[in-house]
C-alpha cells in the first residue's frame, strides 16, 4: 500500500543511510529491499541472464520525490537519473497542489495493438472484407493462445482492419486489440499476433509480413489533472504574485502548443520524470518514450503532451495524456532486486497504478519547467542544485566541496564553472 505521508520535512538533510531507514520504515521495506538500494550494483550472474555479451554493470542515483498525493493517496516516488533539480522540482510542484485534494487520474483500459502487415492484395477492400467477417474466430484464437491473461479479465477485445498507402504500393493492416492488465504485453500481443497470422494470409489472399506490437499505445493512456491556486504558485502565499506566475506559465504552455520546436523541450522535460521512474521500477522506457512522443503529433501537429488553463477562480489546472504501456508481470520488474525495491516503496499494485504515478510526477516536473521559465529562469535553481557536480568535476576533494559551494553561494555571482575554479584555487591558495 502507498505511505500514509507523502510529506517529509527535512528529508534532504539526512544523510543517504539515513534517508534509506526512514523510507523503509514508512514504507514496509525488507532488509532485503533497503539492501538492494545500498548495493544497488546487479550480480554479474543476473546481468549476464537480462542481456548478451555482458562485461560489467553500470549505476545511476536513485532519488525519491515526495508530496504526490493522488487519489487521495501519498506516494513517494522513485527516480533514477543523472540530471540536478529533477527531483527537487516534481517534488516541490507535487506539494503546490495539495490544498486542492492532489492529483486525479482517470486512465483507460490497459489495450496494446498488435500489429499484422499483410503486402500484395490484388484487392485490398475485399481482403479487408473477408477479415472482418471472420473477426470472431479471430479473437477466439488469439484468446486461446493465453487463457490465463483471460481469466484475469485480459485478453483480445477487438480487430480493426485498416489500408494504407505506401512506397511499395496498398497495404493491408490488421489491428488486434488486446487487454494486457497488469503486464506491458509485448510478449502476449506479439505472440497472438503470430498465432493468427496463417489465417489471415489465408483471408486476405496476400502474404504477411510484420507480426509486432505497437509502441503507440493510443487505447492505453493514462489521464491525470491537477489545479494549483494562485498562493500555492507563489512562493509567499501572495494571491497576486502567484497570478502573475500562472500568467506567465500560460504564456509559456501556449508557446510550446503552437511550436513544435518548443514542444520537444516541453515534452523532454516531461519524461525527465515519467522515464526515471520507468527505470527505477524495470519499465521498458524506450517504448514509453517513443509512444509518449508519437502520441504528442498523432494525426496533429506535434505539441504539447500537457494541457494547462486558468479556471473561472483564477486557478491554474493543468492535465496531462499520454500512452503508459508498463507492467508489474514479467519484464525486468521481476528480476532486478532494485526495480523490486523500488515497487515496493511506491506500495503499488497495479500497471494502472505505476501509470498514474509516472503520468502525475511527468505533470509536476513539465510545472516546475514553466514556473522556472516565466520567473528566474531555468538556470537559477538547476545550477544551484548542479553546483556539487561542477565542484567535483573541477577537481575538489570530497572535503573541500561543501566549503567552496557555500563559497560561491555567499559570493551572490552567478554560477559557472569559472566562478567554481576561483573559488577552489582561493581555498587552496589560503
């Protein structure tokens, strides 16, 4: 289950042991989860199982955002990711929304399309035709393929046949829908789709080609809103400060709806949540992304994946839908013991579940991009947040980081690596 308290106060102050125990005991960790977190390093054995030609293991930090409240539950949110302020800005814009009940998701069902490319149909409407009329045999057989995904409720639900125009001339595309629960289903849609391709052949009179999922899961998306008042968008409480921001973040939203250039970096700010958290719990967030991405310029312009608006009280609502094909069944999630962990801490149980997670914190951190962007810009708080890395990479030792970060804060100059470097060979010159 979620945390009864998604509100740590002073949880960056703590040391990283520290902020482990906390967690694990708001949270029910096992010994052997928490330790999955201080050992995060996979065994070379396990490694070798998950991919080919394996030669070591690699690592990334993993951070906890704090605050999401959704559906009137607290969670607490694991991201893995290299990039400062990422976890510091979902969690501050998490908080902003709370006096107004958090966040609310309402996805669709859990569909994927498997995809069947049929090429040389000398009559492409008839070949549609006949594979329609045999829908329901069909399905059967796709079903009959994983009777257990279907006594679960799961399943082949529907076939669509489509014609397309290509380079190499008519193509017959059959679209079988199929309800995957709580697993991605690339393993189940590809596997109906193969079963069923003999038939479809035979149907259709042309010969098959292509028989895979595809990432651009427009049936499967996950929905959630959020409105934040004026005194939560303001960091004083002040009514009209904080309008003055929502102006502002609408005035950058509508820019990145009407531009396809400022839409990528929108969007890319976005999944600098959704896809940490899909690592952190053993997703397959390249197909998220590339789905997340297809979704933003489906039978439109690319735009925005966020929608953000001011109601009739002056309040800022934001949403935000985008395909979210993930899954507690199968996958990394199963064997990697800090994707286990890391599951564990959000307590959910459900593909719906993580989907509306990773959709809310994707609202948060696009939120936290456009606050930055129409006040102090984006530079200020990340390279306050990105100062220890510059300080390391300058060549300091792990005693002399804190001095000279706080010497460059106290200096009221901006940061940049020359600013680092003067103040390093200032400490060591003294």
């Amino acid at each position: 289950m979620p945390v009864d308290n998604s509100r740590l106060k002073g949880f960056y102050k703590l040391s990283v042991p520290e902020r482990r125990q906390k967690l694990a005991e708001l949270a029910g960790l096992t010994e052997e989860q928490t330790n999955a977190w201080a050992d995060a390093e996979l065994s070379e054995d396990t490694a070798d199982r998950m991919i080919e030609n394996v030669v070591g293991r690699y690592s990334l930090p993993i951070g906890v955002a704090t605050n999401f409240v959704i559906d009137d539950e607290h969670y607490l949110v694991p991201f893995v990711v290299e990039e400062a302020s990422v976890v510091a800005a979902a969690s501050n814009m998490a908080k902003r929304c709370q006096a107004k009940g958090g966040f609310r998701s309402d996805n669709t069902d859990p569909i994927m399309i498997g995809q069947i490319q049929i090429v040389g149909c000398e009559k492409p409407e008839e070949s549609r035709n006949q594979i329609l009329a045999a829908k329901d045999e069909l399905i059967q057989s796709c079903n009959d393929v994983d009777p257990i995904l279907v006594k679960f409720g799961g399943g082949c639900k529907d076939v669509e046949v489509r014609i397309i125009e290509t380079m190499s001339g008519p193509m017959v595309i059959v679209h079988i829908l199929v309800d995957c629960r709580d697993a991605m289903g690339a393993n189940a849609v590809n596997t109906m789709a193969e079963t069923i391709a003999p038939k479809i052949e035979s149907l259709s009179k042309g010969t098959v080609i292509l028989r895979i999922i595809s990432n651009l899961a427009i049936h499967r998306l996950a929905r959630v809103s959020a409105t934040f008042t004026p005194e939560e968008m303001s960091d004083k409480g002040d009514a009209s400060q904080g309008s003055e921001v929502i102006e502002g973040v609408l005035q950058a939203y509508h820019f990145a709806a009407a531009d396809p250039f400022r839409a990528t970096t929108h969007n890319k700010g976005i999944m600098n949540a959704i896809s940490p958290i899909a690592i952190a719990c053993g997703q397959d967030w390249r197909a998220i992304e590339s789905g997340a991405h297809s979704y933003c310029a489906h039978e439109k312009q690319y735009t925005s994946m966020t929608h953000w608006e001011k109601d009739s009280d002056g309040n800022l609502v934001g949403s935000i839908e985008c395909p979210m094909a993930v899954g507690l069944v199968g996958g990394a999630v199963r064997i990697h013991p800090g994707a286990q962990a890391n599951v564990a801490l959000l307590g959910i149980k459900s593909a719906n579940d993580l989907a509306k997670v990773m959709a809310a914190a994707g609202m948060a951190q696009n939120l936290g991009a456009l606050r930055a962007l129409a006040t102090v810009g984006i530079q200020a708080g990340h390279m306050k947040l990105h100062l220890k890395n510059m300080i390391s990479s300058a060549g300091a030792k792990d005693e002399e980081i804190d001095l000279i970060a706080n010497m460059v804060k106290e200096s009221g100059e901006r940061i940049t690596m020359a600013t680092v470097e003067a103040a390093l060979s200032d400490i060591r010159g003294k």
